[in-house]
C-alpha cells in the first residue's frame, strides 16, 4: 500500500489477538504498522510483533525491490514494534539503528544487543537525510513511553507518530476510527495528556498532510479532525454533550434504578445517555465514555462497608487517568446502611473540577415510593 509515491506500508494485521496489553478486548484484532521510505537511501520505520517477523520481512523485500535498507528507525520500544530488531540487523548487518538513546538502553534490556558502532542517536530536533527526503527527530517522552520518538518527513510532510493516533482493530476492518481510537487512547494514553498537548504544540505548524501511527490506519485527509479530537481528550474536555451512567447491582434494584434515571434523562431531552454494567461490560469502553461526556452517574451497593469491587476498579481507572471538569451524581444501595456514595466521594478526592451533584438518589434494599422523586432531582441538576 502506498501512502506516497515513496512511502510504503508493509505492516502486518494480528487477527489471533484477544487480549493487548494483556487487558484490552480486541474483538477486531490489532495492526502492527510499519513503513518504508523509499531514497537514495533507504529507511524502514519500525518492526512488528514476535511471530510475525518473517511476513514483515518478506513485505519489506518486496517493497524495496530487494534493495538492502539503510536505515531501520526505531521509534517506540513496546515490544510489538520492537520484536524484530534483531532480525533485521541480522539480515541487514550494514543497516544502521536510528533511535532515542533511552530506546538503545531498552534494546539491551529486551534483547540483549544495543548495536554500539552501527547505530545513531536521533535526539530531538535531529534532521536524517536519504536523499530527496530529510527526516526530523521530534522527542515525544511519556506519549506514552519515555524513549518515545516521533518522525517528520520534511519532503512528503508525513508525521510518523508512534503510538499516538492508533486505535485497536485490523486495517481490513471497516469501522468508525473515533470509536477505538478513543477508547485506546484513554485506556493506554490517556493518563498523559500534558505530554500529548505539548507534542500537539509542536506538531501544529508543521503542515502535516498524512500521520502514519504503528496502529490503526494512516491518516492522509482530513487532519484536523483527528488532531482536533486529539486536542479534547488531551486537555480532558468534554467531546459530546451526554451522560454516562455506570452501575453494578448484585440483585438487580440498583440496575433498575439507573434504567429508570436513563428513561427520566431521556424524557427530559438528554441528547445522550450511555449506560455501562462494570460487571459485564467492558471497562475500556466504560472509560471512555466518562471521558467522553460531561457528566457521570455512579451506581453501586454498600459492599462490607465499602463497595462493591467493580466500582472501586472502575473509579481507580477514572483518577488514574487523570479524571476532571465533569458533574458527578451518585446511586446508592444498602440493605442496612447505604453509605456508597461518600465511600465513591472519597476516592474521587484527587480528581480536580468536579462538581458533584446535591442530590444523591439512595436505595435501602429496593426502590421505594420516595425513590422516583430522588430520580427526577438528581436527573434535573444533571440537566441543569
């Protein structure tokens, strides 16, 4: 796949994948993206996973015509971009290794090898030349490892860009990018995102016309869109107007209750209303969605005194990753003593802006006659 007359894709799709990261569903599987620049001289961007480095060789064969590559630039150490180091400086021992100087120290860590003498340092504003192309080195620590360098061809104006702009999912897949390029970017990202701004800051005027990430497609029209959504989730705003409510219930009333909040919200003109079961549903997708709207609900039962553990999991993702500037309300249920809301109050204490709603709707047991009246309040200060 060309991207321009001189770039070529020859990147690999992971459709046996379940699990990346060891955590996120990935029912679409994951790309492993990889580029070559083709020049005078010669550079491939990245390699992919273990286990697929022979289909990437074979690729990158082909893509140069059997040419030997000059230059293998190394831009992210994860292992599924750096697996195959190795075997391409053992295929093409008169290649240089391009990369950070933190990425050299993790490639003796990972590999063992950390190519002193055929290897060069690509500190940040550093400039490579292969001929038509120059390429320039931009730092890019905690976006969203500390070795991270990002690349920009001066000649084609294509941003290489790491990690950043990715999303889960094959490249043969036909599916709406914003979907999981959000929910990988507050799941893996998103607890860095002054890092992602100043990356932004300086990418801005650089007239880029194609971002080439190591996952999810290349991006060739369009760019501010994808910047533009970049800039929200770095700056923790709020992308749609909505709410998100986030429950678990061990007998079903708490699940009733928030079905019957989402019905209220709607009647009351809510443009949306995302619901979210922490016990079934997925807890990337449940992120997301608090990121993505400007007000949350949290439902949950008294657990033992605390409560009840999805909850808390759910709640720790949230501060983890940064979680401010949005309105709260609280659900809770207790058989003897409701006391999860200010349990849920407490470990939201370090998120910053939050404006937490007066009305919290409690459940002794089961919803009541007095319930459907903390219903209507609590969705009217939502709304308000």
């Amino acid at each position: 796949m060309k991207i321009t007359n001189d770039i070529v894709y020859v990147g690999v799709n992971d459709r046996e994948l379940d699990l990346f990261e060891a955590h996120f569903t990935v029912p679409n599987g994951m790309a492993y993206n990889s580029y070559v620049i083709l020049d005078d001289k010669i550079a491939v961007m990245d390699s992919v996973a273990e286990g697929f480095g022979d289909e990437w060789l074979k690729k990158l064969a082909e893509a140069t015509g059997g040419r030997a590559p000059d230059y293998l630039i190394v831009q992210h150490m994860e292992p599924d971009h750096s697996a195959n180091i190795a075997a391409f400086a053992a295929l093409y021992p008169d290649a240089v290794i391009v990369s950070s100087s933190r990425s050299f120290t993790m490639m003796k860590n990972f590999y063992g090898d950390d190519f002193a003498g055929r290897r060069i340092e690509a500190a940040d504003g550093k400039t490579l030349s292969l001929g038509r192309h120059t390429l320039r080195f931009i730092s890019a620590p905690m976006v969203h490892w500390p070795e991270v360098t990002m690349t920009f061809d001066e000649t084609d104006r294509v941003l290489f860009s790491a990690d950043a702009f990715g999303k889960f999912g094959t490249l043969d897949i036909d599916e709406d990018w914003a979907c999981e390029a959000r929910r990988y970017y507050f799941g893996i990202v998103g607890k860095f995102g002054g890092q992602v701004a100043r990356v932004l800051d300086r990418i801005e005027g650089l007239g880029v016309t194609a971002i080439c990430p190591l996952h999810g497609p290349y991006i060739t029209d369009n760019i501010g869109y994808y910047t533009g959504l970049y800039r929200i989730w770095s700056s923790y705003g709020v992308e749609s107007e909505g709410v998100t409510i986030a429950y678990t219930s061990v007998y079903g009333h708490t699940k009733k209750v928030a079905e019957r909040l989402a019905e209220v919200l709607k009647e009351k003109g809510c443009p949306k209303v995302a619901m979210q079961d922490l016990v079934r549903d997925d807890t990337a997708e449940a992120v997301e969605d608090a990121f993505r709207y400007g007000k949350l609900v949290l439902a949950t039962t008294t657990y033992y005194g605390d409560i009840f553990p999805p909850m808390k999991e759910f709640i720790d993702h949230l501060v983890f990753r940064g979680y401010k500037g949005r309105r709260i309300g609280f659900i809770e249920n207790g058989s003897w003593f409701p006391q999860a809301a200010g349990v849920m109050k407490k470990l939201l204490a370090d998120c910053k802006d939050i404006d937490y709603c007066k009305t919290a709707v409690r459940i002794v047991s089961a919803p009541d006659a007095g319930t459907e009246a903390q219903i209507e309040a609590l969705a009217d200060e939502l709304l308000g």
